[in-house]
C-alpha cells in the first residue's frame, strides 16, 4: 500500500513498516482471510488492480482501517493508496477531481451532508448492483438501520456508513446533586436555568454549560440543534432561510448561554477544548456528540468516569418536533464509489471490506469509537463495557435523529461558514444576532 499523510508528504510504506501506521502499534486481529489472492476466487478479476482511496482526516477510523489495510492487500491482490485529507479541506478537493473527472480517487470517505450533493450531481454511482452481484465481506442487513437508510437517496444506496453518531446532553450528576438539581432540563428553558444555578452556587469554580463557540463547523454543529428546538429550519421554499425569527431566538439564547454560564474562552472553543473542560470535571452540562460522552467515559483520558448521565437534547418551552424536523443530529460518515474510478469491483471490495463488523470491532479494541455502524460492534460485549452507560440513550437518539440536521446542498459550505462566522459572533459580544444573521443572509444568497 501507499500512504499519504494530511501534510502532503508522501510515503512509501511495505506491510513491515510500521511507522508509517500514524502511530498505531501492530494488531493481532485477523479481519480477512489469510491466504494470498490467487489467480482463481471471487478477487481473480480484480488481482494486481490499483485504486486510491481518499480519507477523512481527524475521524478515528481513517487510522485504524490503515493499519489493517496489509490484511485487505493480502487476501485480494488489490493495491491501495491511502491519501489522508484533513476533513476542513477534504471536500473542496474533492469536488475539484469530480468536476475534473478525475479517474482517482476510486473511493472517497467523507460526510453525507457533502455525499448526498455528490449523488444529486452524479459524481457518484448508486451501489444497489454491487450489493446483488458481489458480497464479498459485508451485506446490507449487517448495518445499523438508520445508518444505512440515512446514506439512501431517491430509493438508491449511495454509501456504506464507516462512521455515524447522534447528538446528546451529557450532564454530570455529582454537580447535580451537590446543587440540589433533581433531574436533567426538560426544556431549553431549564437548561439556562440549571446552568446559571450551578455557575453561581459554585462560585464560578464549575461552569454550569459549556460547547463549542468557534467559527465554522464547529459552532454551526451544536448550534443546529438550538436552531431545531427554537422551531427553525435551515431552509423555507428551497431557499437558504439562516435570518428567520427562530434562527435569531436560537442564536440569542444559545450565546446567552455560553457567555452567562460557560467557561473563560469558550467563544474560541472547538471539540478538543470542550472535551478537556467537560472530562477535568470543570462543566456541568454539555450538549455535543455522543464522541464526547466516549472519552469522558475513557480513564485514560477523563476524571468523571462514571458520574456522567445522559439524555435527550431538550426543546425549548412548548415547541415540539414537527415531522422529521428533531433536534438532535443524525450524521453518518461514509465511503462513497466515484463515477468516474476505472476499477469500480476493486473499489467496492475495498468498501464492503473496510466497514465490515470485523474491521469495526478491531477499532473499538484500539481506542474510543462509539460511531460503529455494524449490528454486531453495537451490540458486542467490549461495546457494552465501554459505552454501556449512554448506549440506551444513543440508540433512542438514533431513531429520531435528524438525518438534514445540518445545511445540504450546493449552498451548505457557504451556509456553515459564514453561520458559523455570525454565531461567534454573536458569543463573542460582537454584535446582535439578528444584526449577525442579516449579514450572512445577505453572504449566502446576495443582496
């Protein structure tokens, strides 16, 4: 195989060299048959192929499925070049090589808020065809349902899931109990309420919320869901709509918040930083991904093992979902087959391999990754130990997540940019929300 770093540099690397594995040391789980490919068997057609696959930077899966890739090699005869994007720039280089149609990459991994804009232009092929004629690792019915269904467009499988995960309010019950709060808010309305008690009978020592306030991604995420729950849409009659009046509700409330009960800098804070504060214990309550409740349940990495609950994300006072309109995300993270890979069997082996359950368990065996997306890894006994506690929860969440909870379509990456750039904004004191929001509108879609 070949391997590409993030940064560009190129290595070559054999099945021996182990540096070239990001880090991970060498793993004794066998995912693949043993047996070299041969000139007969369901690979012949496909033995000495090349195909690249491009990855997502930052996801926890691009690692661990290079370091069993030597396996996949091994069993098909087919070479691999592995090309690691950081997932900020991952999309955008992408789209180049589609609408350049680029034979390669054969394979990309990336965010179904950009794939289902990738099946909508055609840069990417439905795989219902491969799923009948060459099951070679992993079938359909192996998948978590709302994963799979999630990937699905016009009746058409576009993607097989590698990464999902769901939004939840992790908040910790020592907090609660120390300042007399009975239970987790039930409405937005109590969470500020819950939040402004425990900032101020702490004396400020322990922040009441915290999440992520920095631009981009990263505030538009947690964001969305204050935006659903406030009743609002990201779109009205096919139009960016970020401007409405329960988009500026949603951000009002939500930046109140963070400045009235989050931590110092919390308008600088990304996934990271509000992880470090959530598991050093210094925050009651976060709303974020279920990614989150995975570390702060790790010891290696967090001191309120086991004092965490969890629950729904909250609507606010007397709003409830309407349809599929839910607060709470449904993001799934999947390989998708280019239109336009001259060795679309190679690449599709290389997909249902990849994200078959024996793959997934060896990741959770290497570090915490609540997001598998096989039946068999959810349901697993090293599943259960390790995200026992909110599994019940992530699961429910699962079946009414928003599977639309973030911008999609040919105006999303402008849509979480410059919403991203107003919600800082708006945390940071810079401004109103409506004032914040005007001013994207007018970004999005022009005066």
């Amino acid at each position: 195989m070949t391997i590409y770093s993030s940064s560009a540099r190129t290595l070559a690397c054999t099945v021996a060299a182990a540096t070239c594995l990001v880090g991970l040391g060498a793993s004794s789980a066998v995912v693949a048959p043993a047996a070299v490919a041969s000139e007969s068997g369901p690979f012949a057609s496909v033995r000495g192929q090349t195909i690249t696959v491009v990855m997502e930077g930052g996801s926890t899966s691009t690692p661990d499925i290079q370091k069993l890739l030597p396996q996949f090699e091994r069993a098909t005869g087919i070479h691999v070049n592995y090309d690691v994007i950081p997932y900020d720039s991952l999309t955008s280089r992408v789209l180049l090589d589609f609408s350049s149609q680029q034979s390669s990459p054969d394979v990309v991994f990336d965010d179904w808020a950009y794939g289902r804009q990738f099946a909508t232009d055609h840069y990417i092929v439905p795989l219902n065809s491969f799923e009948r004629t060459a099951q070679q690792f992993v079938q359909p019915k192996d998948f978590v349902q709302s994963y799979l269904s999630t990937m699905q467009l016009n009746g058409a499988q576009y993607g097989l899931p590698v990464y999902g995960e769901t939004t939840l309010l992790i908040y910790n019950k020592a907090d609660f109990k120390k300042y007399g709060i009975a239970r987790p808010p039930a409405t937005m309305q109590e969470l500020a309420r819950d939040a402004q008690l425990i900032s101020t009978r702490s004396g400020g020592k322990v922040a009441g919320y915290s999440s992520r306030g920095a631009p981009g991604i990263q505030s538009v995420y947690i964001y969305a869901g204050f935006l659903r729950a406030f009743g609002g849409h990201w779109y009205r009659n096919g139009r960016p709509d970020v401007n409405s009046p329960a988009a500026v509700k949603a951000a009002t409330f939500y930046a109140n918040l963070l400045r009235q009960s989050g931590p110092p800098g919390v308008a600088n804070f990304e996934f990271s930083q509000n992880q470090e504060a959530l598991c050093a214990g210094q925050v009651a309550m976060s709303i974020d991904a279920d990614g989150l409740a995975a570390l702060c349940e790790d010891p290696s990495q967090s001191q309120v093992v086991g004092q965490l609950g969890f629950a729904p994300v909250p609507y606010a006072a007397g709003q409830k979902p309407v349809g599929a309109n839910t607060n709470h995300s449904l993001e799934v993270h999947g390989l998708y087959l280019s239109r336009y890979s001259k060795h679309k069997l190679a690449a599709w082996d290389f997909m249902q391999w990849a994200t078959n359950p024996k793959v997934q368990i060896a990741e959770l065996r290497d570090q915490p990754q609540p997001g598998v997306t096989a039946n068999a890894a959810v349901d697993s006994a090293i599943f259960v130990k390790q995200y026992g506690s909110f599994r019940s929860e992530m699961l429910n969440q699962l079946v009414t997540g928003n599977p639309r909870y973030l911008p999609a379509g040919i105006d999303s990456n402008a849509m979480i940019t410059d919403v991203g750039q107003a919600v800082n904004s708006v945390i940071a004191g810079g401004g109103s929300a409506s004032q914040a929001l005007n001013t994207a509108q007018k970004q999005i879609t022009g005066p």
